[in-house]
C-alpha cells in the first residue's frame, strides 16, 4: 500500500503510451485542420513532437492534469517546426490542436 503522501502521484507514462498520444493528438489536429497530410509527413511530425515531449517529459508530466498550459507549450515548443513540415499556417495548427487537444 502507498503512503498517504504519494497517494496522488502517478508514474511516468511508458514510451508506448507518450508514443500512441502524441500520434491521436496530431491525427486529431489533422482532422480539424481539414488538410490532407503525406504520410511520410505524418511520421515525422510525431517522430519530432514524440522527441520533444521526451526532452521536456518531467514538466509534461508534473502539468498533466492542465490541458490549457501543455496546449501553451505545444504552441511554444512543436507547432513551429510542424507547421513548416506541413506548410499550414501555424496559427491555425495550434487553434487545431486545441480544439483536439482540448485546451
């Protein structure tokens, strides 16, 4: 049994699980975006927003229950480098991603 004090914390996700999120969370924002995506571009938006969750992995998870501020960070961090992948407008991926990310 866990003591009182760690009764609410939880363990870092495994790489599977950052993996499958990050791939539903951009499959969403692709979805709203309403613009066909390559494939090959796909892959490697999730391969880099997969990397750069897992350099920032310890904040990502202390902040896990507020989907506002991960969308910040998206919006920050990722959307950038994925927008110039994809050629759309950035901000019209991170409006998007919030709406699929819900943030």
């Amino acid at each position: 049994m866990k003591p009182s004090t760690q009764k609410h914390t939880s363990e870092y996700p495994s790489a599977r699980k950052i993996r499958r999120a990050c791939e539903n969370e951009l499959y969403r924002t692709v979805k709203r975006l309403g613009v066909y995506i390559p494939k090959d571009k796909m892959e490697l938006a999730e391969k880099l927003y997969v990397q750069k969750v897992y350099l920032n992995l310890q904040w990502i998870h202390e902040h896990a229950s507020n989907r506002k501020l991960l969308s910040d960070w998206f919006d920050e961090n990722v959307s950038a480098d994925i927008a110039a992948l994809w050629e759309v407008d950035q901000p019209k991926l991170c409006t998007a991603f919030r709406d699929a990310f819900g943030g």
